[in-house]
C-alpha cells in the first residue's frame, strides 16, 4: 500500500482544499502522515499474513494431537528440556472455569451459608478480625463455585502442583516429540512477531507522533457532520479509504478483587455504627448486622455499575462507506482478545449447612 495519491484532498502539497478554519492546513498535513504510516504497516502486515497462517495451523495440530495424546496417556503435565533455556519448560493441561456472576444475593449467601469449622478456620488466618473474615470467607466460596468446563494446553517455566518427573511419569518418545514439536512452532512464532514487531517500529513511530492531531482533526470534523475520505494508490489500482475516529466506552469488571475490598470497607462502617468491635468473639452475628451489610453491598455494587468505565479513543484507516445511525458493527480488531468471555451462570445450589452467623434463611 502506497501514500496518498497526488490526487487526494489530504495532500496540501499538489491540491490543497479551500480552508475552512484555521486548523484546515495543519490537519490535513498530519492526516497524509498517519494514513502514509498506516499504509506502509498494511503492507508489512500483509507480507507476513501467509506465514502466520500457516504457523497457526502447525500449532492448532500440534495441540490437538497433542492434548489426545496425553488424555489416552492419563498425563497432565510433560516436562520438556530446550536447548534456549537453561531450566526445563512444562506443557500442562490448564483448567478454564465458568464463574458465577456476582450479585447482593450471591454476596451474603456466600458469606451466611458457612459451616463453624470453616468459620473457625478462617477466623484464626485473618485474626478473628470480622472484615477479613467476611473478605476471605468471600473469596473462599468464589473460588469453589467455579466450574471447570473444558481444557487447554498452556506452556509453563513452572511444573504441575505434585508433579515430579522422577515418579513414574513415562512419556512415550512420539509423545515426547509432539510436544517439542509444539514448543518449535511456538518459538517460531514468538521470533516471527518480533521480526515484525521491529519492521513497524519506525511507522508507529510517525503514526504516535499525530495520533493526537489527527484526533483533534476528526473530532471537529465528525462534530461538523463531514467525513475523511482518503484515496490510496496501492499495487491493483487506487482504492476509497475512510478515516474514522472510535470512542469506546470500557464496561467496569467487577470480580473478586474489586469486591473484598468492598465487603471489608462496608463490614468496618457498619461495626462503628452498631458499635461493635471488629473481633470474632461469637459464631453469631446480629440480624441488623446482616441488614445493614445487605443494603451496603447492594448500594455499593449499585455505584459501581453505574459508575462508567473509560472512554478510549482509537483510528481506523477501513475500505467501504460508513453506516449512518443504528447499530453499529463491532470492531473485532477492538474486542477479540484471544480470551474467552466466562459465561455467567447462577452460584450452584449450596447444601444444607450450619450457619452460625445469625439466623436461617
């Protein structure tokens, strides 16, 4: 992909456009540099599009034979010397787990539905301190309710809890080699994108320095209701391009980490209030503790929902029209994140249980 043709309204230098403000000359100037930095990093792109293909199905294959392999093995873990590193590297089964969708009800199940034996210990690690304890008995049930719903193979420097190569763990020579084989495509991978990480460098570069002029730009044209249309001369002809600016609001997560802090704060709060001290003395608290910390934590997670996330701008340089109005499509580019999305599902049904902290629901 070449620079913008002569042609182009975004060369000031052979056909400059009427100015319609005083900032007209000036965006357009660093509007040719950043697509002319896009264009030369398609290109790169592009030339390296076969050969990531073809290592991502090499590594696809790998895994699959590899992962059968070590299922009819009853293996789990395979340790694997390289001639790079040093130390062994280890290709172990990983677990991928659903995780409940946190809510109030959730919350305070969690922490009500506890048997005294695990409330005694959890008390001693955290100090009888009530916030803690609320905090890790939180924690505790989060990690329980997760259910593994599939595999995966996943390259380590560190070996299997309870594994040792020592006791018994034959691997079969092909077996063995699989795996090598997987680690090679992996390296080959990992040198292709530094390859092409370094081939970029100097685009990127040029791209970062009016990144912020070129969104400036194209947010007092997008307020003008005009678009950035860009022609670029590219090996088989000259092609419409559009330069769009994105804003994308990131949704707030809220997990375990953001939720212990939240139960010990609230917990602390609502012991000053009662003015009760924060030291377990009983395995019961009163039942307007558990209603205060009901509304607190519902209150909290309110907040926290209605909070917002970041707001992040980003440029793309795309072929076709783009849409007026509705919805509008997804930018995969912007969300595929390698990672799977955990499905949110209900905590599962708890059995019966004492509950020492106050009366039965």
């Amino acid at each position: 992909m070449d620079a913008p043709s002569s042609s182009s309204p975004l060369n000031p230098q052979t056909h400059p456009p009427p100015l319609q403000n005083e900032n007209e000359g000036k965006d357009n100037q660093s509007i040719a540099i950043f697509c002319k930095a896009q264009s030369d990093l398609n290109g790169i792109r592009k030339e390296y599009e076969h050969t990531y293909k073809s290592l991502g199905e090499r590594i696809s294959t790998y895994r699959s034979l590899l992962s059968d392999r070590m299922e009819a093995s009853n293996l789990s873990c395979i340790e694997v010397a390289t001639e790079e590193e040093e130390d062994p590297v280890y290709v172990r089964k990983k677990p991928v787990c659903e995780k409940p969708s946190i809510t109030t009800d959730l919350i305070l199940s969690s922490l009500r539905q506890t048997d005294a034996d695990t409330l005694m210990s959890v008390a001693e690690e955290n100090e009888n301190d009530i916030p803690r304890i609320l905090s890790c008995l939180f924690r505790k049930a989060m990690r329980e309710s997760r259910t593994v719903v599939r595999t995966t193979l996943s390259v380590s420097k560190s070996r299997e809890k309870g594994f040792d190569p020592k006791l018994g763990h034959e691997v079969a020579g092909e077996t063995y080699q699989m795996a090598t084989d997987l680690l090679q495509a992996k390296k080959e991978l990992r040198r292709l994108k530094e390859q092409e990480g370094e081939r970029k460098k100097e685009s990127q570069q040029r791209q970062k320095t009016v990144e912020e002029e070129v969104k400036d730009a194209l947010k007092r044209r997008d307020e003008a209701g005009s678009l950035t249309k860009v022609q670029l001369r590219q090996k088989d002809g000259e092609w419409t391009y559009y330069l769009r600016r994105k804003e994308k609001e990131t949704t707030p997560v809220l997990g375990v980490k953001t939720v212990c802090p939240m139960i010990e704060t609230q917990a602390a709060g609502i012991l000053d209030s009662l003015g009760m001290e924060r030291t377990l003395r009983s395995a019961q608290l009163p039942d307007l503790f558990w209603d205060d910390l009901e509304k607190a934590v519902e209150k909290a997670l309110s907040t926290f929902s209605s909070s917002g996330g970041k707001v992040t701008q980003s440029i793309r340089l795309e072929r076709g029209a783009p849409r007026r109005g509705g919805k509008r499509k997804v930018d995969t580019r912007e969300t595929e994140s390698g990672a799977e999305d955990a499905r949110q599902r209900p905590l599962p049904a708890q059995p019966e249980k004492t509950i020492p902290w106050g009366k039965e629901t």
